[in-house]
C-alpha cells in the first residue's frame, strides 16, 4: 500500500531511534507501520518493532515512498541497495543514509540468524549466496567503507565467472586490506590477487560455509 502513515503513525515514526530504529507506540499503531511495510516485528523477546529502511526514509521526507517489504527483505534489496561503487545514479549521502546502510546490516544479521539452520550470524546465508554482490558490498559499506564514485579511489564489487565469488576492486593497499579484513569478519573467505595482464590487485571473496 502506497497511503501515507496517519498522523498518530508518523509521530510514532519521528520519535524512532535515530539509529536503531526501534519504535514505541500502540499495538494498532506498530501493527499498521508493519502492514505498511515501514516496521518489523523482531522475531524475538521482547519483540520490540523496527524501522525498515522506507520508515526511515519518511523520517527525511515530507512524501512517503512506495513500502519496501518488512524485515528481511529490507536488508534483501526491498527498496535498498548497497553501494557496489562506480554506480552512475549512487545515493546520496548523510545521516539518512548511514541509518539505511545500519538497518539493512541488522536485518541481514536477522535473516541470517533465522534461516541458518545453527542461528548463526557470523557466516552468509543463503540470501547471500544468490546475491554475491550485493551482500559483499553491504558488508563493506555497513563498515565504513567508502565506495568508488567518479575518481578512482573507493571499492569496487564486481561478479566474476567463479561460482560463489566476487571481486573486490581498491587501489589502496591499506583500503584493500581493510576491506579484506571486514569480509573475514563477515564470514566471507578472502584472497589477494593480481590480474595477469594488468598486475592490477583485486580480493577475491567467497562465503564460508563452516
């Protein structure tokens, strides 16, 4: 449904987390933002409610945009989408935007722990592996790290030709190996390379199963 929130809803809305995007209202008021695709429900105790990555986007904005799916689709390309760098149309950036990068994380983090058959959060799901790309460069932007826009400077997540793999461009050698270390953490396995024409450096990053 595209209908703006009620007044009663944005004020619920507007008084979020700034970060989290935790929410305090009514049972009616919760329910409708999660209908709406604005919230969801946290599938465990206390079941608190969330902003989902269009909440807070009507936070930032007089209009409301079209809802983005509740939870894990937030973090799964509903209405978002991580910053793979070089993009022509990249979003812009802010405040706004860090708290649409950290929601989107916290609902991959979520995902991961339901669908993985041990809860575990510090390995890719299956969501990920079907979408290398983006969960490789949600990873790297949920970090801090900055993506490539004009210049060359900046990552850059590419797919490649092997199955379960993506490559990982930085032209900085301390960036390069920051942004390693951040999909070690994530639970990607990581190796540098050099491409034999070029010698140019890439990482190349796979998800750990185990």
């Amino acid at each position: 449904m595209t209908r703006p929130p009620t007044a009663a809803q944005r004020r619920v809305i507007d008084a979020a987390d700034p970060v989290t995007g935790r929410l305090k209202g009514t049972v009616a008021q919760l329910a409708a933002l999660v209908k709406h695709g604005l919230a969801f429900r946290h599938p465990r105790p206390p079941h608190d409610h969330f902003l989902t990555p269009a909440g807070h986007r009507i936070r930032d904005a007089e209009e409301a945009p079209a809802p983005a799916e509740p939870q894990a689709a937030a973090s799964a390309g509903g209405g978002f989408a991580a910053r793979v760098g070089g993009e022509e149309d990249a979003p812009p950036t802010g405040p706004a935007r860090v708290r649409e990068v950290h929601s989107a994380w916290q609902g991959l983090l979520e995902l991961r722990r339901m669908t993985n058959r041990d809860s575990a959060t510090d390995r890719p799901c299956d969501w990920e592996r079907t979408h290398l790309v983006q969960a490789a460069a949600l990873a790297l932007e949920a970090a801090g790290h900055s993506p490539a826009g004009a210049g060359p400077e900046g990552y850059r997540v590419r797919a490649t030709p092997q199955p379960e793999a993506v490559a990982v461009y930085e032209p900085a050698e301390e960036a390069r190996r920051a942004c390693a270390a951040t999909l070690e953490r994530a639970g990607w396995q990581v190796g540098e390379y050099a491409e034999p024409r070029t010698g140019r450096r890439y990482l190349l990053a796979s998800p750990r199963r185990t």
